[in-house]
C-alpha cells in the first residue's frame, strides 16, 4: 500500500502527509507539477525530521505514475463514489488524493480503479488534504491487519 498526492499545491500539507506516512511505515509519491518549489525549509515545520523532499517517490506526471504503479488506484474524492465505509480495501491499493486547490480532473476520474468518499456533514464542503489521508490511510491499515502495534 501507498499514498499518493495529485499536484499538491500547499507545501505544509505535504509535509504533514509525509510526516504522517513515516509513522506508519507507508510510502508516499507525489505527481507532479507541485504548487510550490520542493525544498527542505518548505517541508521543515511540519515534516519534521520524518521526512525529506528526497524519500518523496516523485512522478513528472500522471501517465509516468501510472506506468509505475502496480495494484489498483483508489482515488479519495468528493464526487460520486463509494462511501469509505462500505469499500473494501486491498494491501495492494494506491491512495490517491486530489490537489487542495481542484482536486484531480476528469481524465484521471475515468484512470482509476475505485473512487471512495469519506462521509461529512451535509454543510461541509471537504476536509483538509493532510486529514483525508489521515483517515483514509487509517481506515484502509485496519482493514488490511497493517496498523502498526
């Protein structure tokens, strides 16, 4: 299992994320272009030292990932898709999260396995990126046995 981000555009978001996939031994990517330049001084506040813009497994885009990838691709989006908790992860899956800014666009809605969505109240527009793959990580470990003990 990974976790990957489309075109992050918030520098302290990645590094919250790559703080958060250190903790649970996960491997995280990003596709780029990134919405700002990735360097240590921007990831340093949140990243810690959990992680450095060199463990980040970088892709110059979207094809290139996909050539890479192995396992399914489920893409975590607010639109039209499985609710978190009715879909059944596989050890295997890819993580996909969206840019903080317009999520991903249409080509890659039709490139994916499985699109999933995590239930919020009605008046709520969406969750922070760090904390939808904070939960979407999560729920995805339990239901694999991969949570660390």
């Amino acid at each position: 299992m990974n976790v990957t981000l489309y075109q992050p555009d918030i520098a302290q978001n990645l590094g919250a994320v790559m703080r958060l996939c250190a903790c649970f031994g996960i491997p995280l990517g990003a596709i780029e272009p990134f919405g700002f330049p990735l360097t240590t001084k921007a990831l340093r506040r949140t990243a810690m030292d959990y992680g450095a813009p060199e463990d980040l497994m970088r892709h110059p885009n979207w094809h290139e990932f996909l050539k890479q990838k192995s396992g399914r691709v489920v893409l975590f989006t607010t639109k039209g898709a499985t609710n978190l908790t009715q879909f059944k992860f596989e050890p295997s899956d890819n993580l996909l999260f969206g840019r903080e800014s317009a999520g991903v666009p249409d080509s890659v809605h039709a490139d994916v396995d499985a699109r999933v969505i995590i239930p919020l109240s009605p008046e709520a527009r969406s969750f922070n990126l760090a904390t939808s793959v904070a939960i979407g990580l999560f729920e995805s470990l339990r239901q694999t046995g991969r949570l660390p003990q």
